[in-house]
C-alpha cells in the first residue's frame, strides 16, 4: 500500500509539494491503447489552483510529461512514467512555522513517524501529491471509456450548509459540473456556495464540504468478495484523499434507518438484462457491481490552512500562536472533483482487469 | 486483496455459509504470543447468532480449532490456521429460491461474476463470513493489547431513528456495551432500540443501524502516507463487512459543514507528549495516528432477508412474488459489534507491525 | 510472500510437522471447474513417504478434505480450503535433541529469528510443509490442463555421481517415471541410483541428487517482463522447495560456456506458428514464454538427518555428538518430483491468469 | 511482480531503451539516510558500457537525478523517484529488423504477449532496463551497510570455458574485482577471459560467462519460511536479469553428489555466536540467514546480438537470413556484477526490514 494503489493495473506515485518534481508510474496498462499527454493534462488542467476565487492562487502550469511506456502515441504494455515539475516553489514561506506543527496538518505525525521532515509545505502529505493520482487516473479513465464503455462523473454536492439538490445520475456531464467555478452542477446551490466561500475567504477561515460522483455504464460482475469488494476499494481509495474524512455508496448513512422492505431493490428486466427498479444499493451487491449506476459521497473537512491566528503549542508544548502565510484554498471540494474522479477510475480499472482473469475459455 | 488483508499481519479467510466449515489462516503473527482457543472463543461467542430477540435464532457453537502455529499455547510465528465446522446446516430452506434472485443480496451478482453459485444461502457473501474474521480479529487484539496497550470497543449508536447520545469515548467498556442486549450502552436509548426491532420483527421486515467504535492507547506513528493511510485502510476493512454502506472518522460528514477555525485541532502538552485539545482529526493527521483516540462509525443497511412478500423478478426477468424462508436478522448491528472491532484490530496490528520497519538502529 | 504465493492464482500453506494438521488455502481459482478429493489424492500420494525403500517408513495417508470453494464437485470461484490431518506423529522421538540443533537443519535459525521453536521435528522448516504445496498445485494443474492443455511432467535425473541420459522431453510420462521406484525414467540409471541410496542408507548416510522438470503446451507469451520473468518465478518457486540448493533453465549452467552462435535459437515455421529449430533458451524468452517446450532442473542437497553420529555443539556452543532417532529418508529426490511439478504448475497457472488480464476486448 | 519487486522496501522500475528516460522509484526507504546523488552514480558507472574491450561502445554518462524523497540530502521516508535520460538513442540502427525477431531476444514474444512492439532496440527487455536496479539497488547498499554492517561483492568466476580459482569470500573487495578489466580477482584467469573475449569479439560472436557474489555481515535471522525463503528470493532476482540462465547457492549443484555426512555443516562457537565450522549451506538454513557468508552463482547466457550472420525466420515464417548492426557486448559478465549486487541488495535490504516486523517489545 502506502504509494502503490492496485493489484493489476498499478500505480506508484511520489513526489513532496515543494520538491523537484511530482509524479506516478502505471504498472500494467494494456498495451495497444493510444496515449498523448493531452489525454492527461486536461484533468491535471481541472485539478490546478488558481482557476477560480474558491482555490489556491498558487500557480503551476503543471505540464505532464511521459517518459516510458509509450512509442509512437500507443501504449506498449509496459510502465508508464509521468513526470510533472514543480515549477512554483516558494520554501522560504514556510520558515517561520519550523518549530509549531500546524494544527490538523501532517507535519507532527510525520515527524514522528519518520524522525525528520520536509523542511517546507506538507511534503508528501501536501494536496499537491495528488498530480500524481489525477495523472494516472485519466489512463485509467481512458481504458474504461474505449474498452468498457464506463463513464465516472463528480461534483460539488454540499458547501458548508448549502446542499444542492440530488442531479439526474444518469445524465450529469463534465460540462454541466464545470458550468459554475464551485462545480456543482446546481446553478442556484452553486451561486450560494461561492458566496460562502468568498465570505469564509474574507475572514481568513476556510470551509467544507462534500463531493459527489457516479460511475456509469460498470457491467455486472466487477469487484471481488470478502476484503476487495468493489465499495470496500472505493472507500479506501476515497479516504486516501488529502482532507477526506468519510466515504458512504448508494443510499449510505441514510440505510441506518430505512427498513429492509423499503430499502431492498426489486429486480426487473431492462432490456436484454436483468436490473434493479430502485438503486439504494448503489449499484454494487455483496461487493459486485450489478449493472447499475454506481454512485458515492466523499465528506472533505475544511482546510486546515488558515490566514486567522490559531492558539496552539510548538513541537516543545509550549503554547505559542501561530500565523500561517502561503497560499490557501478556503474550500477544497472543487479542486476534489477531478481527484474523486481519478481515484474511482483507478479502482475500476483494476477492477475491470482482474475480472479478466475470471474469463472462461482458453488463453491467451 | 479478495480474502487476503494486511501487509504483514496477513488474513486468508475461507468458508461458505452452508459449506462443511469457515475458518481463517493468520500470517506474520508474531512469535511468542500466548494463545489458546479461549483467547478467540470470546469474540466468536459475541458474533454468534441466537443471543437476543434482534438476531437470528440459527444455532451453532462456533467452537474454534487451532490447527497450526501454536505449540504449548505459544504461537511459532507460523502461519495459525483456525477452523469452525458448520453445524446448523439447512440448504433445504433455500430450494424455492433457485430460479429467483433474492434482492439486495448477492445471487444476481456472483452468478454474472463466476457462472455458478452456491446452491444455498449466501456461500461466500453471507455474513457467517464473518467468523474467520472475527477469530482472527481476536488474535490481532490480544497483540495490539499485550504489546502496546491498544483497547478496541465498538457499540451500536444508532438503530433506525433511534440515535443514542454520544459515551465518554475515553471510558467505555466491552462490559458496559455489553450490558443490554442491543450492545448500546445507553439504557434509555438501548431499551427504545429493542423496541423497534421488536416491531419491525413482527411486521416481517428489517432495519439499519450505526455501530461506532474506538480505538484506545494508539501511539503516534502508525499509517502510511497516501494509499495506505490509516483512515484509508480502516474504510476498505469496514467497507468489507457484508451490509456496510458508509464510513466516517472524526468529524466525519459533520465537518463538510465546518470552518477550519473550529474544525482545527489545536496542539497542547499532555503529561510527557503533545496532544491535541480538540480532536475532530479522529486520531489521525495525513494518514497517521497522532496519539488520540481514534473513532470512526459504520452505517449498515437493513439486512435483505425479511419475512415479508417481495414483487421482485426471476432470472429470466419474469415478475415474480419471492417468499423467503429461513432464519434472519431482524437487525445486524447488534451482532456487527465484534466483527468491527475484529476488522479494526486487523488494520491496526498490521500497521503496528509495518511501523516497526520503520524503526531506526540495528536488527535483528 | 512467506507462506503467500501468487498473485491472481495465491495459496497459503499452513502446518507444522507434528502440529494437528497441514494444509492450503487456494484463493483466485476460476468457478467452474470440476474437483473432487481424488483429483487432489493422485499427486499427494505420490509425495507420501513409505513408498520405496528411498524414502522415511513414516505412514500416513495423507487424505486430503476440501472444506470450502467447492459445491457439488464443482468450483465456486471462492477460496478451496484443503486439509490434511497429521496421523503419525511421534514428537518424543525428538526430545533428546531440544538442546542441540541439528547441523544443517532450520533448529537453528528459527530459533533466533522468531524466539521460540517448535518442540519436535522440523516444524514448518520440515518436508511435510510440502503437503499444501502439492495439494494446492493439483488444483493448478487441472486447470492447466483442462483450459489450456499444459502438462507438467518431472523425475530424477541424477543421484549422487549416477546421471541419467537426457530423456526425450516431447514424450516423457508420468507412467515411464513412476516405472521405477526412483523415479528415473532410464531403467538402467534407476537400477544404479536405487543401488547407491540402498548402499547409502545401510552406511546411515544421505545422498543428493537432481530433479529434471518439462512443461509442455504453454502457450507463448506468458509471464511478465522485469521482475516477474517467468523464469524468476520459476527459480523462487523451486529454490523454496526444502533442500534445493540451485535450479537452471533451458542450457542454465552450460550456457556460460558457450558462444552466441551456438546458443541462440533461430526462428522456423512450426506448422500455423513460429518455433525455434533448438530450444536452449528453455522455452521462455525475454521472461515470456515462446510456445517451446520449457525445462529446468532443480538441485536438491542431502537430507541433513542422518543416523551417522555428527560432532557439533549445542545452543551454549559446548561440543557434542548427535545422534538422531527419528525416520528419515536417505534421498529425497524421488519424492520432490511430485512437489517440483506442483511449483511449476502454481506458477504457470497464475501467469496463465494474469495473461487473461493483457486480453484485448471488452468483459466480462 | 512484473516491475515492482519488494515487500517492505519496494521498488518500480521504468523505461525502455530508445525511449526518453529510465528510472527507478524506491518506496519504504527509512527515513534519515544520508543520500547524494554519487551514492548512487558509482555504481552506475560501474555498469555503464563503453569501458572495456568486453562492453558495448554505447556511451551514456547515465548521471542519475533524484526527483523526490530527499531533502537536504536526507531521506524522508517517502518515495525516491530516480530519473535517467537516455542521450545515444539511435532507432535507426533498429530499422532493418522490423519483420524478423532477433533469434534469442524478446522481440517475438513481446510482440505476441502485448500485440505491439517498441519500435527499436529490445525495449523493456533490454538490459538498459537494469539501469534502475541499479540506482535502487545503490540506496539498499547503503542501508545495508550504514545500519546492519552488510556487504555485497560480486565477480566473474568464469568466461566461457575460462573458470577462476575461488577466491577468499571472507576478503574479496570491488577494488580486487575491478583491478581487472573482466572483473575478475584472479588477474591469470583475467588475462585468459580477456583474451577469449578478443577472440570472440573479432569473430563478431558472443560469450557465457558466470558471476558469483558473496553477502558478509547478514546477522542470524533474515529471510522467511516457505516461499519467502532468502534463497528463493535471492534466486527470483537473480533470475529476472536479462541474459540470465541459472543460479545456485552454497554447495549448489555439486550438493547432488554429495553425502550428508560430508555436506552438513557442523555447529561451533565462533566468538559470542553460534557458527558452523564449514558453509555448504550458504550463509542459509530453512530460509533464513544463519549468520555465515551468504555465496551464490549466477550464470549468463552468451549475449543474443552478434555480428556474424544468422539463418531464421520473419514474423511470417519465411527463411530469412538476418545481420545485426548496432553496438553489442560480446560477453555480458563484467556489466553485470553491479546488478548481481544490486539485485543482492534489494532483497536483504527488505528482508531486514521484514525482519524489524518480528521483532519483540513495544513500539514505535
């Protein structure tokens, strides 16, 4: 685990937030698929700061370079390096804050755990290590467009109190999401949440939230028994987001009280298969994927940066007050939704090629 | 991953519901450990149906068999191969439900995803699943226990609408959970818990519920950044548990409607270490316990068993009336209790055991 | 790894020698496939001692029960939990050597690696480990055979200085192996191996020898580039075999003595395929198969216990002579032809499996 | 497996021969290493071509770039990302080759495995894909001696029908070994390689050769029952290079002839330690390390390009005769002592941190 995610298709990522460079290596990617960076950069695109009030003012061009795995535009079945520079570096912002961990922040554990740490920023903790996520991620995406037809879509469900309301699953697109900087497909919510997130950014404070994503077009039969079933990946890879502090899938929180004639989904024929009328279970059933949309929300914790002075105490335990400088985001969730999207690609991905090996008939 | 966890400290459960029997091989067990059947009979005994009127009247002792690994009640630091046989058998009650798909269990999906399926009950997916879990769980516990002093304790909080106020997380005991027959610790809250799932069994239905569940006495340093975040692997573990739908720590979902000024957890001394004041965080910063409390919550849907009618379809997608027989839950929570601490104590001592890779100076 | 092997094809031994039982957990093995215990008896019986005068007289049946994964004779897709209880134990006969440890048996370093040591025999360091092995390898084989048609086929090509000529690897059986009671398929070479164990034995001596090994009808293009050369996990599958101390392929050894134009196969029409006019790279080319016929030897040592008295030290480094009781075989090469075998298909298997994930095409 | 080797300490390699870059990224490195780019350079230039009559005229400086998981020259435990550009590509030289498969390479069954192929050179399969282990292999090294007192030193035993006499395990240094062009310490034997490699090389063919590597320091203990015994992981490594056939540990092949009683190595006390008096073992008993020398032997096939013309086949199955261009090595051997040590390393380094794991006593 730590910083390899998947059992077939494979990611290993690295990079800290104010080092040399940020990346990941995807280890079994089929060969034969046609690969350009510009498959790649329009998530990292999505995922840059400084694309509107809601997001950091940090700026990186954030260019993805592939440095193996592909020849002439096609993968070659072998691994695939990308490579982002950090180009916007700024160390020198961090110095005052060497001796006070930030509260909420990663930098006592870290310190712990390992006995040193990153002189500057978050490290490897830092949200900027999700480049490497949203990189992969979009090959991920790419092979489950081309070769099974599944289409993963997020958005800004909730902002502090402003929730929106539920969109048709299974029609939401990108550009619904990517119509209102917040990216919450709800014009009225939207408007609401950014003016809650310029309010909370002109007190220095800063706000959560909840994303919301579907995976549309999962044929039945992805995802396996016991401890890899297809939601227990999902939630793994959900609350390994930066900031991620609870996971739930179809009708989630809300079954704890709905009764079980309420909640089961009858079956009925849809066309040439068989489908649920209602989807509480969220498209997966006994950890395999039923054929029916799959959908989830992940909760995001506001920001633990902050411009407000915080009363807290030095690595000593001496109470000092601490004031953060550096460039903050005031509500995470936008920037969230390309990261949702490429964590939920990276797990059914993986999914989709260890079903692969559940085919009958002979190889290869 | 499918029905191996952990890194180090290794689960393989094997077993169906109506098979000859369940059971579990535990790997990278440390050597040295005192360890009779007893030490795992206690758990299973909580995890057994039969026990109050909220669970199923399915009789069996669940007796456990250490068949390797332990020699004069030491473990050998060899694999430990536990084995519970299936006494109360009755494949029978479940022939009139071949041709039909029961809903929201998982015949549709294993059928799609292997080709064949258990003639009866849930085979793999149904929750007596659990025991080879719950018996491993045990071994994990009285590691985490004897060598770093970690209490695990799980209850259930809520029981349809019935939410029972927040314990002293601090304070609370397997005893005093265990003290009413729902194992929530709160007498009042208990007693209208009982009393709904009284109802709901009577009117041939089922309902959902929360467990939450703390873990006590974690040192600071335990997780791995990124993909194997403490949070991360907690969420696939109670993701993994049949009828789970949501997980969240801390602050969970809450903090999506928190600024960071309250949601912060400030730093302050604690006798010889630094604390936090607050602890929203849940225990663990980026990824890694930061010496508080960890707790977390589980919501689990209504079990899909219920007594009452169902228009549902048949394999063919023929509109059907299902009926089924045999003996259910009424409510999972209850019994869900120690298979959550077990799954907890999993995550924990194999990060335990990984951190100690970690360690600095000479070995062995 | 430790007692894990595989990585879609995975099986987890368990046992000790004189513990209750041995026995394997196989997960990832396809639904669909006939299997009862007799598919499974054939190759364990092969491996059972008391059937020559090469091996230990100690007796037991070996009768292996499949628990799980299994429903009516055909295979769920889940995991087949496989046991075998040990019948002839006699741990006494171990118990005046508790404070010496055997030259060149494990007593030793199990003893500083893990603190603390099984009382009598071998433990999990014993031979009697391989009865997971085997069992599990059955399994491997059947699906080889029937969905792929790959044979496996080994015997004893030398013991001690007696080599026997290279047989003809596109027609050797297991009929023409078990033709004699060592197992080499050259009559005359088996007469004079048989010869030296016997001489071996009345002097309480042990002998070594050489296990050869041909896979027949693998496809090409199995195994994995870089680490995961199907020849590397070929060598890893066979040097954990107890007593193996070395293991080539295809010309192995003799290729550091030959010239590239020699030793390189050139390419020839093979009816609707291309073959190789020689085969000298063993049938796997760059760590991928190439449809040739692919063979490897495999080194076995001694048996370390021999009745001949052996001056050593005990634990507190005091020299002493050691006598051991105990039944031990004098060779042991005729009994690892059913354990290589069951390696070599372990290991094709899952390469076989992980294949089916490089599939072009849409699933599942 | 494929191109991630390592449990604990971990490691992805990437990149093909003629494609941008090739790199390694290292997880699980402890934290607090002291690590500067020349650490790891020395043995990359040990590895580069172009240094002797025996190796390729391809010159590349191979200067290695760390990207990520250092900070002021120290580890932060995160993942190192190690980059090197390829600078003399020529594809070109590659062109005539496009329909017929180097006899001996991997150009065939790359091509049936993934369905496409790199244009040029052998790709992955190349053994500038070592470059990798090489870096990650110098970083092991440097635990391995900075932490446990480890040593690695490999050399060339034999050169085609040229063998050294064996040379003292307990002293041989890199500087012995590479006091001679060959790498070989016995500077007559050295001569007589060199001068068959002339031979060979204006024959415009290839040779086979041996390196044997020894492993001083390894305390008692590393190295894990079963399928993650030290030798059968040693072997994996050793037999996932390119060009290599065959490997064998201690007394290796020459055990099949031996006896017990000559081949079991007696306990004696060896200072403070319990010792044996000789080493067929290896360094070596059940898997684990005993505390003695650990010394294996790999051999390596004659490099597959070479200069005199060769009768084959094209991908259609036509005769075709086909004449290499490009810069060949007539004999791989001297390259290849710094991936034998590198391979060496990576493995004790994550078996002694697998080791930490079983440690006693609280953490962290």
């Amino acid at each position: 685990m730590s910083s390899i995610l998947g059992r077939i298709f494979r990611v290993t990522t690295f990079g800290e937030s104010h080092g040399r460079a940020v990346g990941a290596v995807v280890e079994g990617c089929p060969a034969g698929i046609h690969l350009v960076p510009a498959d790649i950069q329009a998530q990292l695109d999505r995922r840059r700061p400084g694309q509107s009030e809601a997001t950091s003012p940090r700026s990186e061009a954030d260019r993805v370079q592939i440095l193996s795995g592909v020849e002439g535009d096609v993968t070659l079945g072998t691994p695939i390096a990308l490579l982002v520079w950090n180009e916007d570096r700024r160390p020198s912002e961090y110095e005052g804050i060497r001796d006070i961990p930030r509260p909420s922040h990663a930098d006592y554990t870290y310190r712990v755990k390992y006995g040193v740490q990153a002189r500057s920023g978050g490290g490897r903790a830092s949200g900027r290590e999700t480049v490497g996520r949203v990189a992969a991620g979009a090959i991920a995406e790419k092979i489950l467009r081309e070769r099974y037809g599944v289409e993963v879509v997020a958005w800004v469900s909730r902002v502090g109190s402003v929730t929106a309301p539920q969109p048709d699953r299974c029609r939401i697109t990108r550009e619904q999401v990517d119509a209102t900087e917040i990216r919450c497909p709800d014009r009225e919510a939207a408007a609401a949440m950014l003016e809650l997130v310029r309010e909370v950014k002109r007190a220095g404070d800063s706000i959560g939230g909840i994303v919301s994503c579907v995976c549309r077009g999962v044929p039945a039969g992805w995802g396996e028994p016991v401890f890899g079933k297809l939601e227990a990946l999902l939630a793994q890879a959900m609350l390994s987001i930066p900031a991620a502090r609870g996971f739930d899938i179809g009708s989630g929180f809300e079954a704890a009280s709905m009764r079980g004639s309420e909640h089961n989904d009858p079956f009925v024929r849809k066309g040439e298969r068989l489908g649920t009328a209602t989807n509480f279970s969220g498209g997966i059933q006994g950890g395999i994927s039923n054929g029916e949309e799959i959908y989830f929300r992940v909760a995001f914790k506001p920001p633990a940066s902050i411009s407000l002075p915080q009363k807290t105490a030095d690595y000593e335990g001496r109470e000092r007050e601490l004031k953060l400088k550096g460039r903050h985001d005031p509500c995470i969730v936008p920037r969230a939704v390309p990261v949702v999207e490429a964590m939920a690609a990276l797990v059914l991905a993986d999914a989709a090629m260890l079903q692969e090996t559940r085919r009958r008939g002979s190889a290869p």
